[in-house]
C-alpha cells in the first residue's frame, strides 16, 4: 500500500509539473520580413517584426502585436497560420512606404472577412517647415488606405453584394491611436494589455520616428526600426541612437534595423552618404547592445541583402556580402551575447 501511495505522489507531482509548466507564459519575436529599402531582392519581405505572446500550452498565442508591415507582411504571416483577423495592434516607426505597404494589404484583408476594428499606433501629425516643407501624418495614411479601391469602384461593388460589410471601406476598421510628438526624452506607455506593456521613444531618422519596446511576464524586446544617431553625419561617437540605448536597457532582444559600413563613403562606395549616415551600422549596433546589456541582437532591414553585388544601382564594394560579413562585423564591437542575422521567418521564443 505504501509503495503504491508514492508512486501515486510520484506521478501526481510529474502530471502537475508538466500541467504548470505549459501554463508559463512566452513571448516569441518573429522577423516578418528583413529586406532593406524599397527596392525588391530575391523575394525578401519588407521591414516587420511579429511579437506574440501567450502561455506555451497555446503557442504564445494570447496576443500578436505586428511591428511595422512592409511588403508582403500578410504573406508572411499566412506562412506562420496567422491571418490578419488574428492580429491586435501594429505598430509603425515610421511612414516608408518599405514600412508601411503591407498595411493597405492587411486593412484589406481584414474589412473583406469583417474583422474587428485594428488598433494603430504611429507618432501624431509632424510638420516641418523649410524649402521641403511637408506633414508626415500617420492618420492621413489611415485615413486614405483604401482610397483606390474606392476610386475603382471596389468598395461600393463588394459591399453592394453585403449587408454585413462595412460600408465605409478599410479606414472605418481602423482605430489609430496616435502617439503626440515632442516625447519627453524617456519612454511613454502607449498600449498595453493585461500584462503586456508597449512603451515608445522618439528617435532620430525621419520626423516622428519611433521605437518601441514590450515588457512582459516572459521577457522583453526593443524594435528600434530605422533609428540612427541625431548628428546625421561624423564626425560623431556613433551611428546608433541615444533613444534606442535607453530604450534597451536591460532587454533580452533587441531587433534593429542595419547598415553594413562596407556600403559607407569609406569604403569608396557610390551609396548616398545622406542615407548611409541616417542608419545605424553593425558594428555600432553591437556596441549599443554590449553597453545597454542586452542579450540578444538580431539584425534585420539589411543593407545590403545578403548576396546582393549591388543596392540599386550602387556595388558593394568588395562584392557580395555574407551571413558571416555581417557577425564579424558585429563582434568587432566586443558584443558578447548572441547575433542572429536576419532571415525572413527568423524566431526567438522568450524565455530560452
């Protein structure tokens, strides 16, 4: 009787564990796409992470929050059994069209299967003054999402053959929650849900540029878009951004877009040194991620693409760049943790 008690305790306390373990919360970063630019390269997506979040019993699958949604966002998704219907907030950086595109698709997407309204959140309207004087407005752009479907004659036609549909087109499904610029020089909470915190810092690379970072129970991520340093050209300490170093401190993952420096002026490469010294390179990426102790650095948004002898019309100097190019010239940097290059599809799952 005995011997039976505790083998009864013995697979009781071992059908627990696996019970509790599974209900552990995780939070899984995937890179939905990781080319550069606008330009197309081998099939790549554009610029987007996906960050879920969620118990390991349902996939960490409670909560999908899309950062920025290049070309072919949806396409990636569907890869991942993931439908627009599915997500519940994106976030954008800022307004390329190489981060921004896949939005018109995926508000599409989800008026035409009668989703529920998508939370959006950008920086508010941004004027700047000067000989090129204009407005970058996130809601603008949500505003007109749909606008040549409604001049095709698309919206009326489709909601003709549905009451269910909502007559207003793509824009009426979107709620844009605007994030108000000037930030104070610390990060603001600008979403959240349950245990799930958004916070965003202005950084330097276009006006309203953003970062952002999530804090959960299963760790963090900071996706720091296109940011680079605000001195736009050297001589300066680095090409990283102020901003997203504080932003970062003490996460597990950072996703940062990157440039590598064979593509700069000192290499004699033809690329525009405006646009080169906008971005931040790999290996001051590494350094920023070595001094904010961060654990994980995955490098997407590549500039160049990896095997690509050319970025639009300009060469790589020495040629075509490799996986390996771009980790050496991370831990140039004396970066310690882990660097993962990115790849479309790419998957870190929290906590490892």
């Amino acid at each position: 009787m005995a011997q039976l008690i505790t083998l009864l305790s013995i697979f009781l306390f071992t059908f627990s564990s696996q019970a509790f373990a599974k209900d552990e919360t995780c939070m899984e970063v995937t890179l939905t796409g990781t080319l550069g630019g606008p330009d197309v390269y081998e099939g790549l997506a554009g610029a987007g992470t996906l960050v879920k979040f969620g118990t390991i019993s349902n996939g960490c699958s409670d909560l999908h929050l899309q950062f920025d949604t290049g070309r072919s966002t949806v396409i990636r998704l569907a890869e991942l059994n993931i439908h627009p219907n599915m997500i519940d907030a994106v976030f954008l950086t800022h307004l390329h069209s190489d981060h921004t595109v896949g939005l018109i698709d995926l508000a599409q997407t989800r008026w035409h299967t009668f989703a529920k309204k998508l939370d959006l959140v950008c920086s508010d309207d941004v004027e700047e003054d000067g000989p090129f004087a204009r407005i970058m407005s996130c809601k603008q752009f949500a505003t007109h999402i749909a606008d040549a479907a409604f001049y095709a004659g698309e919206i009326v036609q489709r909601t003709s053959e549905s009451e269910k549909r909502n007559k207003q087109g793509p824009q009426d499904s979107i709620k844009f929650i605007p994030v108000t610029l000037p930030l104070p020089l610390e990060p603001r909470v600008v979403w959240e849900s349950g245990d799930v915190i958004v916070t965003a810092i202005a950084s330097s690379h276009i006006p309203g540029n953003l970062s952002y970072r999530v804090d959960s129970p299963a760790g963090s991520v900071v996706i720091g878009g296109d940011a680079g340093n605000s001195k736009t050209a050297p001589p300066r300490d680095s090409s990283t951004s102020n901003s997203v170093e504080l932003l970062s401190q003490g996460a597990d993952i950072l996703v940062h877009s990157t440039i590598h420096p064979f593509i700069g002026p000192e290499y004699g490469s033809t690329f525009p040194a405006p646009i080169f010294y906008r971005q931040s390179t790999s290996t001051d990426l590494g350094a920023l991620a070595k001094r904010a102790n961060v654990s994980h650095l995955m490098l997407t948004h590549l500039v160049p693409p990896i095997g690509a002898e050319k970025l639009g019309i300009h060469a790589v100097p020495g040629g075509a760049l490799t996986e390996e190019d771009y980790v050496q010239s991370t831990l140039k940097s004396g970066f310690k943790g882990k660097i993962y290059v990115g790849q479309d599809l790419m998957t870190l799952r929290l906590p490892q």
